[in-house]
C-alpha cells in the first residue's frame, strides 16, 4: 500500500499565550512505496512519533492530506484506516495468554470483516509461526521475556494483515544482543508479508541495518530522504553528517583557500569547485590514514585496541569537541607512539559545509 504525505504539518497550542503554538511536524511531504520499510530517523522531539501519530490516525492534521493507496484517509478514525500499530512498551494485556492478546484484533472487527472462529484460530497461528512463537501461545506476557513480548505485539499487528504496519521504538526497551535480533525479525518479517511499513527510532543503526529508505528529520522538518547508505556517504549539511556515524563523524573548523581546505595552518585536501570561504570540515572516522609525512598533525591522547580495529584519540585545536576518534586498521596502530599523529585524509571520506548555513559543498573527488 503506498502512503502519500502531502504538505502535513501539526501544531500543538503553547503553555500560554506568550508561547505561541508549537510546530512539531512542518510541511512533511512523502511518498511511501507500496511494500517498502521506511525508518523516521532523528533526535527526541524531532516529531517521527507525531508524523507515525498522523499516519496512524491517533492525531489530526493541523492541515494537509493522509493518502493510502487513491484513498483519502485524512479524516478517517484509526479504527477504519487499516493500520497495525506496535508501540515501545508492547501494550500487551497482561491477563490473557498470548493466543487471546493477538486474536484481540480480530474479535474487536464488526459485521462482514469479522472471522468465523475457524479463521480467527487460522491467522492466529500463522501470525505466531511468523514471529516464532507458535510453541508459548498458552503463556500470559508476564511469564515470557521482553524479546518474547515484543514479538506478541508485533503479530497482534500483523494478524488482521494491515494495510500499513506502523513501529513506534518497538526496540528500546530490549537489551543490545535482543534489539540486534528483533530487529533482523522485524525486516525478515516485513519482508515476507511485503506490508508498507514505517519504523520510528532515534537510533541511526536501527534505521540503517532495515530501512529501504531513511527519513531524517530535526525541528519537525525532513532534512534528507534517501537509501542508508547514500544518507551516510553523501549528507544533505552538517546536521545529517553528525547525526548519522558511530563514531561521529570528526568536525573542524576550517577554511577553503585557492581551491584547497585547511585545517588550521595545514592544507589537508584538494577541493576544486568550492569557492574561498570560512567551512565546517566533517572527516568520518574511517577517512584517516596514518602517515608519517600526512598533513594533519594531531596532538595524541591513546590508542583503543578494538579487535579487528583501533580507535586513535588524538586533539587538535581546530577540532569542534574534545577528542577526534580516527579508526585505523589494528595492525597499524602498533606503529602509533609518542605524542604527535599525523594523518592523510581520503577525500571521499570527507565533506565540506558551509559555516553559515551547514549546508553541503561539493567538490569534484579525483
């Protein structure tokens, strides 16, 4: 089912009259392909839960239009949109067994829509068998683990087959080892129902890991759409490049001169295309090379060994933040000593953004 979002913005009324109204989702326009995963991504208060909200039905628009498929479905209650919901705290009843809480769904539809019991039984056991839990049906939510209970909620979703499946953090409450398997779940899942789904999460390596697309969002404004990898390599301006990268992505100030950037004193790159001007320089953490004769040199802090990899800390006085983590092959780092570091820096790897407004240069990568 595609989902169209045309200009949707919602307002919520200030604390007071001084306030003003709140703008937590601003002009959101998205076409949603039939069949696709698509993660909202960005920080807490960014407005992804509103926009699942306004999708889902739970909220109205302050203006603009909710399409499913041709179908106008702006006004319509949640109840009529055909929509699977799955929230953060799996919102399970705790006094029926798992068979009860994912046949509810089923039992709530009226009329023509409601299932004989035979066929009530029959979804309920394909649902469980989706989510791999078709052995604990007899269990209550209170005798199962957080993982387990996740899955519950998730075939409860899935089970009256929504036209859209909408996930609201669903992974937050999960140890490490436990997000990393729901979430492989959840896109095998989808995957095999070929529902349209939206996954709402501020974790950029949820997003990244199941997303066909991401939407990166700040202030309640889309601040780039587009497959993960692409949002990784290429951000739209300095917000995007930041938010998405672990580690972060390293940040200095610095300045393009005659077609070359500087950091500080030391011209660390070529950037044809780019005019003289005062820039934010972004090196992800992977773009350092070690090199006795590179151009950047760095104050060193230490050296983490992380198995395959080393992370080198090292300072730098044009360097927005405290330590600038560089990422360097572990067999390399053992020729890391004493109190200097100097780097080369591979020019894909890096991204150049204006100091006044953050947004994307681009120069030609030779």
């Amino acid at each position: 089912m595609k989902v169209v979002l045309q200009n949707l913005t919602k307002k919520f009324p200030g604390r007071d009259r001084k306030s003003g109204e709140v703008v937590a989702v601003n002009d959101f326009c998205f076409e949603i392909p039939d069949g696709k995963l698509i993660g909202l991504l960005g920080p807490s208060g960014c407005g992804k839960s509103t926009a699942l909200n306004l999708i889902s039905g739970l909220l109205k628009p302050t203006s603009g239009r909710i399409f499913f498929g041709d179908d106008d479905v702006t006004d319509l209650p949640p109840e009529l949109r055909g929509v699977g919901l799955v929230f953060q705290n799996y919102a399970l009843y705790p006094h029926l067994t798992v068979r009860e809480n994912i046949r509810f769904p089923l039992e709530n539809l009226k009329g023509a829509d409601r299932p004989s019991k035979e066929e009530m039984e029959r979804r309920v056991q394909e649902a469980a068998k989706l989510v791999q839990i078709d052995k604990l049906l007899e269990r209550k939510p209170g005798e199962m683990s957080g993982g387990q209970q996740q899955r519950v909620a998730i075939a409860r979703a899935v089970v009256k087959m929504p036209r859209v499946l909408l996930l609201d953090e669903p992974l937050s409450n999960l140890d490490a080892r436990l997000r990393l398997q729901t979430r492989e779940e959840i896109r095998r899942i989808q995957r095999e129902t070929g529902i349209t789904t939206v996954f709402v999460t501020h974790d950029q390596e949820e997003a990244m890991s199941i997303s066909d697309l991401i939407v990166v969002m700040k202030d309640g404004v889309i601040q780039q759409i587009d497959r993960p990898q692409s949002v990784y390599d290429d951000p739209a301006n300095l917000f995007v490049a930041k938010f998405l990268g672990t580690p972060p992505i390293d940040v200095f100030e610095a300045d393009v001169k005659g077609g070359r950037l500087y950091i500080g004193d030391s011209a660390v790159l070529d950037v044809p295309g780019i005019a003289d001007r005062p820039v934010w320089a972004g090196i992800r953490p992977e773009g350092f090379v070690l090199d006795e004769n590179g151009p950047l040199e760095c104050g060193l802090v230490g050296v983490e060994v992380m198995g395959r990899d080393s992370t080198v800390i090292a300072t730098h006085p044009a360097f927005d933040g405290v330590n600038i983590r560089s990422i360097i092959p572990a067999e390399s780092a053992r020729s890391v000593t004493g109190n200097r570091v100097r780097f080369s820096v591979k020019p894909f790897k890096a991204h150049i953004f204006g100091r006044d407004d953050e947004l994307r240069l681009r120069f030609e990568v030779k």
